[in-house]
C-alpha cells in the first residue's frame, strides 16, 4: 500500500499524507503559520546535518514519485508515480535507469489499468512483482470515503499481486484470494516474497516462495502489519505495524477494517526472524513510524518518522539499531522524506521527497551515496 508505501504504508499520494498531518493532526485547518512556513522553504537537494548523504541526483521532475525500489545489480529502480504528463490517472509502475533522470516518461511496466502500489525486482532483473487491482476493473478504484477528523487508506479488496517482465508483460499472478494482497517485497537471498494480507481476516504478514507457493502466515496480533523487508542476509523482517491499545480503539480499527478502511497515523517499527519468531518491537516514539528498511550491515534501519515535529507534517529519515538504541536524524527537510532503500551493495541510497519543487507539491524520487 505505499501504504508504501505508508502502504504502501498504499498507493496514497504521499504529499496527502503531507497535507493530512497539515490539516488534521491537531484537529483543525492549516494555520497561515503553516503555510507561510511551506512557501518559505528553499529549493535545494541538500540540507545542512545531512552528513549520510553526498553527490545528490533527482531522478524525477513532477507528480508523486514513489516506492522507489532498486535492482539487485544497482542499476535501475521500479517505482510508482501518478505523474499526469506520463499519461496516467492513478498510480502506475515505472522503471528507470538511475542515470537517466526521467525528464520524459519512463518505461511503464504495469498494464495501465487500475491502481498499482508496491514493485520490486526478481532475482536476475529480469521479472519484476507487483500489485495491481486491474482484475477489479480498468478505472482506477475510487477513493475511501471522507469521515471527519480521520486520515483512512484504502484497503482495495481487488489487489492481487502479479510477476511482470520489463516489457509489461504479466508472466504469472501469485494471489487469487478474497481481499487485500499487497506490498510485496523479495529477500535478498531470492527465495521468498513478504506481503500484507487480509486472508485470515486482519492485515497481516505472509511469505511465500517467489512462484507463490508455500504461503505462511508470520505475524497474528490485532493491527496493521505492512510495509515489510527482509535483512541483507534474509533471516529477519523490518516492518511497521499499528496495535490498537484500548478496547475503543479497537473497534474502531475493526470497523473501519471492515470498510475497506485502515488509519495509519500512529504505527512503530517491529521486527522479526523471517519464520515470525522473536517478534519484537524496537520504536515507542509516538506518531508515524514507517517506510523501514535495513542498513547494509543489517545492524540498524533506517525509516522515515514525524516523531519529533511539533506540527506533525514533517516527516525525515531516522536511523536506529535494531535493539532500539542510538536513534539518529538522517534528513532535515521541512516537509517530507521517506521510502529510503539503500543499493544492494551499500553504497547508494534512493528515497522520495518534496524537497528542490519550485513550490509544488511534488514528490520526487532523489537518489545519493551513502557515507557510514
């Protein structure tokens, strides 16, 4: 779900998570402080602090640019955009070549219909997996419905998630259950896929071989488990997840679940070995916690967080080790940073931001070297 998204957390455009914590976190309209703050921001790749980063490159120039997921030999990401020039009306999947800033459209490797969240290469690069909600219909699903004072992502019913090559092709379909399958990821070892699902009748998390078989049901608590990855040596998964503490929150979140509905304003990060045991919980910083992916030593991860912003619409990257310890700020943008993934072999790392927009409300993909 971009709800990686923040689904995927889904395919939501990420600059209305912007704007909802702009307008709804505190309960009431965005103040002109606020905006007179957003029109204040200069356009620049870089921010002071950003000391992680160097030789910054934007890859995109306009629309919603997100989930933006590398190759396993460094050289191309996938990635979803509802970028009008490019000829779609919702979320689609892109892949570029990371030296090739994407001025013109890149290649669109979904079919066009529907609405697609959550892409990322097959061992060999080669295949990609997706997930789609074309079957449910060509028109892109539409949008959950208002209920006030509530920031809600659509749990479309109709994703179902498809191996594609790079030519758009859909070579085989891995999901055919009732409900929500989504948000796949593949280990580095190349032999399993991670993803949300609805099929036991919560949002948890499954894996299953990358040819679909073998599917096994790894997390079981009440709340939504998503956005998963696993290690850089496979045995264990990052991911975020939201657990409802009261027993009005948690019907609320039932509820709202069997609306097709989830709200995804407050979730921490757990993690766990690639079979679901030693489930813990390594974030309790309050807010958004999300977007989590593993550092190359596979000793910390990094995630985008509003933990710390007292308007709670600016989201950066943090780094913490996976025992909780030494949490540290990455980014400083005003707004928005988030969908990090560091290269399979560690030297780069690709995320999405509304950083250098000339004042829209973009949100490009921008990708840098990593400095330890």
């Amino acid at each position: 779900m971009g709800m990686n998204s923040f689904l995927n957390l889904s395919s939501v455009l990420l600059i209305s998570l912007v704007a909802f914590y702009m307008a709804s976190c505190s309960g009431k309209s965005t103040s002109q402080e606020e905006v007179e703050i957003i029109g204040q921001i200069e356009d620049t790749l870089s921010y002071d602090g950003e000391k992680h980063l160097a030789n910054f490159r934007q890859l995109t120039f306009g629309g919603d640019n997100a989930e933006a997921y590398w190759s396993f030999d460094n050289t191309r990401l996938t990635l979803q955009s509802n970028y009008k020039e490019w000829g779609v009306e919702c979320d689609q999947i892109f892949t570029i070549d990371i030296d090739e800033p994407a001025h013109e459209r890149p290649s669109m490797i979904s079919t066009g219909l529907g609405r697609t969240t959550c892409s990322y290469f097959l061992p060999g690069d080669t295949l990609i997996v997706y997930s789609s909600t074309h079957l449910g219909g060509d028109p892109c699903p539409d949008p959950p419905p208002s209920i006030e004072g509530k920031y809600l992502w659509p749990v479309y019913d109709t994703y179902d998630i498809f191996v594609a090559d790079l030519d758009g092709n859909i070579v085989s379909q891995l999901t055919n259950s009732a409900g929500y399958d989504a948000e796949p990821t593949v280990s580095p070892r190349g032999d399993r896929i991670v993803f949300t699902s609805t099929r036991s009748g919560d949002l948890e998390l499954w894996t299953m071989n990358i040819d679909g078989t073998d599917k096994k049901q790894i997390t079981d608590q009440l709340g939504y488990d998503g956005g998963a990855f696993f290690s850089p040596d496979g045995s264990k998964i990052i991911f975020r997840a939201s657990r409802p503490e009261s027993v009005e929150a948690a019907e609320e979140y039932k509820s709202f679940l069997n609306q097709g509905l989830v709200a995804p304003t407050a979730m921490e990060l757990f993690i766990c070995n690639a079979d679901g045991s030693d489930l813990r919980q390594i974030t309790d910083l309050g807010g958004a916690n999300w977007a989590p992916f593993f550092h190359p030593s596979g000793e910390k991860v990094i995630f985008s967080s509003n933990h710390h912003g007292s308007r709670g619409f600016q989201f950066n990257l943090f780094m913490i080790d996976i025992d909780g310890n030494n949490l540290e700020q990455v980014t400083f943008d005003p707004v928005f940073d988030s969908f990090p993934m560091f290269s399979p072999d560690g030297t780069k790392i690709v995320f999405s931001s509304n950083r250098n927009n000339g004042g829209t409300r973009d949100t490009n993909v921008f990708v840098a070297d990593w400095i330890d």
